[in-house]
C-alpha cells in the first residue's frame, strides 16, 4: 500500500488490495446478510457475493451496487432528480460543499449525478463518526468511498483529528484525483436556514500550503444547492424543535439518527434538483491579500452560501408556506389554489406521524413546518 496514506488509515476508504477482506468481513455479519435480504428479496446470498467480489475497487462497488439501487429507489420516492454542472469542467476534480438536506442521501445521489454528468468519478464523501456505531456499517461506508470525520474528542485531540482531515482532503484531490463532498455545517438545518459554518473553512484550510486563500484554492470549492420539492424528514424536525423546546437538554438518541436514515430513504421527495454553481477559485483569487483572517472565512462562508441560496430551486410548496406564514397572498402568482390545497393536506399527513411527543403543540409543529419550506424563499430572494 501507498505509505503516503499511512497517517490516514483510520479516516480513509479502502484501498483496492483491502476489498476482499473486507468484503468477506461483511458477508460472515447476520445484520449485514439481513439488510441484503430487505434489499434484494430472493436473490441468492452466493449470487450478491460473486458480484462484491468482482469489484476490484470502490469506484466499481458504487457502479455495480449503488447506482442502480439509487436509481430504483429514486423511480419509486421521487419525481425525478437531475443536476445542472454546466458551470463546471468534468475533467477537473472539486470539492463539492453543499446545503444538507438528507443523512444518506445528499451525497449518494451526487455520485450518481456525477457519473450521469460525464464525470469519469464520484467523490468521497465526508460522514461523521456518530452514524458509524455498528462495525459493518463503518466497513460498508469506507467501500461506498467515505472518509470519517471524528466528532466526539476532547479538544486537543480534535485539533489533531481536524489537522488530519484536512491533509486527508488536499491529498485526495492533489493525489488520488478524486471529488470531495462535505456538508457546509455539521447536522442537518432544521428549518431549511442554509447557512455554512466558516469553522468547516477554517477546518479545510489546516492542510495544504501556503496562505489560507490558496489552501482554500488547493481544493478547488464549489457551492453546490440541493433542492426537495418534499423533505419526507420534515415531520421529524419539527418534533425534535418541540422536544428541545419543552425539555431542558434533550438529545437526540442513536434509534433517533437510524428512523430519520430511513425516513429520509425511503419518503416522498417529489421533484430533487442539484445546481453546482462557478467552482469560486477566480473569486477567492480576487480578494485581497491583506484581509484580516478572522474576516476572511467569514466573507468565503458568505459567498457559498449565497451562490447556494441563489440557485436554489423554488417550488410552489415553498411559495404557499411563506404566504401562509405571513398570512398574506404576496407570491400567490408563483402557485395554483390546487398546490395551495396540496401543501395543506400534505403538511396535516405529515404533523399526523407525529404521535409520540407529550402536550403535542399542533400549532408551533405548523409553523416549524412552514418555516422549513419558506426559509429557501426569503434566502433567494435576499442573496439575488
């Protein structure tokens, strides 16, 4: 194995000479054989085997495993997904940073999209450790090209941990020649309110060389909008405002993590659309060289979100949930009485599944709901 990876061993996808240990490693799990049954229903264990095994490296896993079960899974929960990449050159490599909609998803389905776009790759993904509790799950990840990000250290460690990560990344792109995805913020935004943590930032320019513009640079960052026509974990957010509203500390739980996986899997989408805007190195390029570097991650967090917020795709759901926030008929030229009565119903189906929360306070769930769907609007309309 290549020693330059060494110091990443414990973050990195596999490399191609470990897969058959690993595949092995998977085959001999029971939960692992379950999942496989709950996927494909009456196809021979022996059958899926030959086909793991036959993958020489992750790049061929998602190709033989992944895609075409996203693409099924897709056809079934949504309305379609496309990507618009014209702003980008398919030959280059980038380091996708994007809003973050769905746990799994977000980026599953930008390895999808790449390969539909004509890049010859995917990208590697960035996963924090708390999704990574049971062993296969960890192994099957580092196959599906993930790199892990530690969460839970103590500070000193974490500064190191963080260090680590960073080089991990400039290696990726300037070494293995391969994308990079990462979610603008740790966690979800619960109310649709994209915003990038310039901590993410200040973690990304801790590798590479030189000043942080040209470590930023080194990366080659794209602002990349992910837009839900439905986020079928709706529901669910608005739960956990009302519990961290009305019990002082509550956490979420790990069952918690795994149902909003699921939910976010195998729920009502509609319409999903990716739009990568301008990789912004010329920008970065045009700051000058003497900003204050407390104020320069600050104004790089600003621009990526703004570039995300403006070509975020707006859908009449998102139109009707500000008007209704509001109580006004402003945007009533942007949606139908029909898809005014649709957001409706959709949003009492949905406050219905939640049936498990003490003094269920119907109208403050609404308005988390609403929130979630008219934030995109007011972000829209304030970054154009």
């Amino acid at each position: 194995m290549n020693d330059e990876l060494r110091p990443f061993d414990a973050i990195r996808p596999f490399e191609p000479e470990e897969l058959p240990a690993v595949f092995e490693r998977l085959l001999a799990d029971r939960q692992f054989l379950q999942v496989l049954n709950y996927l494909y229903p009456g196809v021979p264990v022996e059958a899926i085997a030959a086909k793991m095994r036959g993958c020489k490296s992750c790049l061929d896993f998602q190709k033989a495993f992944c895609y075409d079960f996203l693409k099924k899974l897709m056809a079934g929960v949504s309305h379609g997904f496309d990507m618009d990449s014209s702003t980008l050159d398919t030959s280059r490599r980038y380091t996708f940073v994007s809003n973050h909609r769905d746990i799994v998803l977000d980026s599953a389905l930008l390895d999808v999209l790449l390969i539909d776009n004509g890049f010859n790759t995917t990208c590697e993904i960035a996963i924090g450790d708390n999704l990574l509790a049971l062993p296969w799950v960890k192994d099957l990840v580092r196959v599906n090209k993930s790199f892990i990000v530690e969460r839970s250290l103590p500070p000193r460690q974490m500064l190191v941990a963080s260090k680590r990560l960073s080089e991990y990344m400039h290696y990726v792109v300037a070494k293995k020649n391969d994308n990079l995805w990462i979610a603008q913020r740790e966690g979800r935004a619960k109310d649709s309110n994209d915003r990038t943590q310039p901590a993410i930032l200040k973690m990304m320019a801790m590798g590479g060389e030189g000043t942080a513009a040209e470590r930023l640079l080194q990366l080659h960052i794209v602002p990349l909008a992910i837009s839900y026509e439905q986020d079928p974990c709706d529901f669910l957010k608005a739960r956990e405002m009302q519990l961290r509203r009305d019990i002082p500390g509550w956490k979420k739980s790990p069952t918690d993590d795994i149902v909003s996986m699921k939910t976010g899997i195998m729920g009502e989408k509609g319409q999903v659309h990716y739009h990568c805007a301008p990789c912004i190195d010329e920008w970065l390029q045009s700051l000058p060289a003497d900003t204050p570097k407390g104020a320069f991650f600050d104004l790089v967090a600003a621009r990526i979100d703004e570039q995300i917020h403006s070509n975020y795709r707006l859908f009449p759901f998102n139109y009707v949930a500000l008007d209704m926030l509001n109580s006004q008929h402003a945007f009533a030229n942007k949606y139908t009485d029909d898809d005014k009565q649709r957001f409706t119903d959709y949003v009492a189906r949905q406050l219905a599944k939640i049936d498990d929360v003490e003094n269920k306070d119907d109208d403050f769930l609404t308005e988390c709901i609403l929130t979630m769907y008219a934030n995109p609007v007011v972000n829209k309309m304030t970054a154009l």
